[in-house]
C-alpha cells in the first residue's frame, strides 16, 4: 500500500529544464569545442610559442577560478535539490550562493587581464595570446550571463515563484550553469596547464 503523505517526482526521460536550453547548451558546447580543436592544431604547430607563454599564465589563479565554479555547481545542485522539496526559500539562499561565488570568479579572472593588459599584452601580441585571451573572454562573458540567469532565478525563488511541482526555470538556469562550469573545467587544463 502506497504511503499517502509520501512525495515522489515523476520521473521522465527528458533533460531538466526546459527544452530551449539544450539547444542553446549544444550550440554552445559546439562553438567552444570547435575553438578548443583549432586551439590544439595551432599549439600543435607553434609548440615552443605556446610553451614559453603558458608559463606566463597565473596558474593559482586558474585554479582558484577552477574550485570556485566547481563549488558554485554544488550549490546550485543543493538549490535544485531544495526546491524538489518545495523550499523556495532555501533554493534561492544556494543561488544567491552560487552567483556570489560567481562574482568571485570574475574578479579573479579580472585581476588576471589587468595584469596581462598593464603589461601591453593583448589580442594580437602573439598567436598564443589570441587563444588565451580570446577563448577565456568568451567564458567569462557566459559566466557574466549565468550570473544574470542565476540573480533572476534566485529573485523568483525568494518570491515563492517555484514550488516541488513547478520548477523548470530553476533547472533550466542550472543546466545553463553547469555548462559553463565544464567549459572552465575542459579550458583550464587545456590552456594553463597541459604542456
């Protein structure tokens, strides 16, 4: 016999959030794979160019910016979690969380291209620094427009705008957020570390 107060969530086959996102998800995760090949066949034939100036690269930094997406996924994971309990409350404290934690990777990654730029590094310096600038400036503007993402989920979450049954926005904004984390996790390697 089937337990009247128990809450199950029907289970689908389908992705979480809305179907759009996916679309978009893909599209993007094709855009950056596609600028991840081309940056591994320039390195390839530009090996002692990429070598030298990976090293000029703040690695702590990186790593730093690497842990702290990590963490904001966490937090989002809890935000899904809480509202599948009917918490709205609780989902939009983890999303305000994540987006803070959000904030902290852009002023990393700040701190880092003002370092590059007061040195007159930039864009067309070198084939290397096209890549490195280039490809991170991309990231950093989808981390600015999850940021975005994040804030109006959260404000909707504090207003009670999700409930257990009805929260494809908050999937949606997570599945858009957890893109980006492993756009990071693939870019980090690839650029500051892999030799």
């Amino acid at each position: 016999m089937m337990n009247p107060n128990s809450h199950t969530t029907p289970t689908t086959n389908s992705p979480p959030g809305d179907l759009a996102i996916w679309v978009f998800i893909l599209a993007e995760l094709a855009v950056f794979g596609v600028l991840f090949a081309v940056y591994a066949f320039a390195r390839r034939y530009n090996l002692e160019l990429f070598d030298l100036h990976q090293q000029h690269l703040n690695r702590t930094a990186g790593l730093v910016n690497t842990v702290t997406l990590i963490t904001s996924s966490y937090f989002v994971v809890r935000a899904v979690a809480a509202i599948k309990e009917g918490d709205a409350k609780r989902c939009g404290r983890w999303l305000w969380s994540a987006n803070a934690l959000g904030l902290l990777f852009i002023l990393v990654k700040g701190v880092e291209y003002q370092h590059h730029f007061s040195q007159g590094i930039g864009l067309s310096t070198n084939l290397f620094y096209t890549f490195y600038i280039g490809m991170t400036f991309f990231h950093f503007m989808h981390v600015l427009m999850g940021m975005v993402i994040l804030f109006v989920v959260a404000h909707k979450a504090g207003r009670g705008g999700y409930t257990a049954s009805e929260h494809t926005g908050v999937e949606t904004g997570a599945s858009y957020w957890h893109m980006v984390d492993l756009v990071w996790i693939i870019l980090f390697p690839l650029v500051y570390v892999m030799h």
